[in-house]
C-alpha cells in the first residue's frame, strides 16, 4: 500500500527558527493510523534524530518536550517523534514492541526517510521506545545509533510470579501472553544481539524497581562479547520517591557527545 501522509497541521517559528509538520499515516497493518511530528531547522535540514517515547502515559509523542526538540534542532538536526500504536493519535493494539509495532515503527520511519529524502538516521528512545529502538536495530541497517534510556532487555527473566514488570503490562492492557516465553522472547533485545547492527548507549536508574541493574549489564557485556558496540551508564538516584525515571538532562549530559559523534559516521 502506498504510504500516505495527512498534512493537519504546518507551524513555522520565526523565534525558534523551525518549522514543524504534524502528520498521520494511514498504515496498512489492520488499518490503523500512526501519528508522526517532524521538525526541521530553518537553515537546513540536517542529520534526522528520531525520539520514541515511554509508556508511563499514553500522551504518545507529546511527552516528548519541546524543549528536547529545540536542544537537537539548534544544533542543526532535523527530529522527529512517532506515536506507537495505541498512543497519543495513533491506533492500533499496544502490544509492547512486539511485531505490531516494529511493522508500524518501520512503516512510519521509510514513510520519513521518504518524505525528507535521508538515507540514515538516529534512535533516542525511553523505556518502551527504547527498548523499539534496539529491536529496530536488529532489523534494519540504516540506524546510525540508539540511545536507549531507561528500557529492557531480556524480558525471559521477568517469567516469575509477582514480577512488576509483568503486572504492569497485563494492568496496562497490553497485547500480549505474560505468560508465554516466546512472545517475551521475540520482545527481549538479549536473544537479538547476533543481528543488532548500530552501537547502543544505555542509559539506567541505580536500584530500579523494574528492571535490574544485573539485567542491563549482561545485556550490555552480552553485546561487547559479540563484537557490538555498546556503553553502559548507570545513574545515581535522584530521590526516594522517583527511583526509575530518567530526566532529559541526564540523556543529553551522559549521551549527546557520543550522539554527535555516531551521527556524523
């Protein structure tokens, strides 16, 4: 099916100097729609960066700030946000970075790569969309770099009773048997690592209570065995009551040289 975009909105800064596009893509999987924002700078456009949000809300891509945006486009990139399926204006069954989303995810990502005539591109993602953002790496090879903040990576391990990451997946609602390992398999960037073909940066909270640190480092010497690239910052904490979450700020001081450094590759 041919890709089709929905123009609904065209909003030019003359402040900020950037122009926005906020587009649906009618998908040919279950005909769902998948919502996608671009920005590009006023100069010119330049090397594409692609943010994939969380699932601690489904506002989709407008959890991603603004001012995240503005960080990337002053330094002369071109960004763009999608909203997986079941988030923000997108439809379509959540079902956790499985094959649902992955076809969405690649659906939308060749449509933007269509639109603004790039070859390659790079993949900051949290939680879930990093997670997306990894998996994506094992399928294409146009992937510059993924930085992975705050994901998971070997989800066979959470196949325990009580675990929380799996109670917060069936009280989401996702589509998905908690209960099967080969559907978690397919989900967990660890059993994927032959085919991963962009270097990773993670990012993790010290003392999660979702994902342990013990899961993302063997992922990560997991990767370094292999002969990947991949590089491994563990934060400290930032207060009792926010143990997991990782604030813009810390990405762009822990990830942004070695961004700059993958993009320009």
């Amino acid at each position: 099916m041919k890709k089709i975009f929905t123009f609904l909105a065209l909003i030019s800064s003359v402040v900020v100097g950037y122009a926005s596009e906020y587009v649906v893509l009618d998908s040919p999987y279950d005909n769902h729609t998948i919502e996608v924002v671009i920005q590009t700078p006023a100069s010119e456009e330049g090397p594409l960066l692609l943010f994939l949000h969380g699932a601690s809300k489904k506002d989709g891509l407008t959890s991603i700030a603004q001012s995240w945006f503005d960080r990337w486009l002053d330094k002369g990139y071109t960004a763009a946000a999608i909203s997986m399926p079941g988030f923000g204006g997108s439809s379509g069954r959540m079902d956790f970075c499985g094959p649902f989303t992955l076809d969405s995810l690649n659906f939308a990502i060749d449509a933007i790569k269509d639109k603004l005539n790039v070859s390659n591109f790079g993949i900051i993602g949290f939680g879930q969309g990093g997670m997306a953002g990894v998996l994506l790496a094992s399928q294409r090879d146009d992937i510059h770099c993924v930085v992975c903040a705050n994901g998971g990576y070997d989800l066979v391990r959470h196949m325990v009773p009580g675990d929380p990451l799996m109670q917060s997946l069936k009280k989401k609602g996702y589509d998905i048997d908690t209960d099967d390992q080969a559907a978690l398999a397919i989900r967990s960037p660890l059993l994927h690592i032959s085919t991963i073909q962009a270097p990773l940066f993670l990012l993790h909270r010290v003392d999660n209570p979702i994902v342990s640190e013990d899961e993302v480092v063997d992922f990560c010497h997991a990767m370094q065995a292999s002969g990947k690239v991949c590089e491994l910052r563990i934060l400290e904490k930032t207060s009792e009551t926010d143990v997991q979450k990782i604030f813009f700020d810390e990405v762009i001081d822990e990830s942004e040289d070695w961004v700059d450094g993958n993009m320009q590759t």
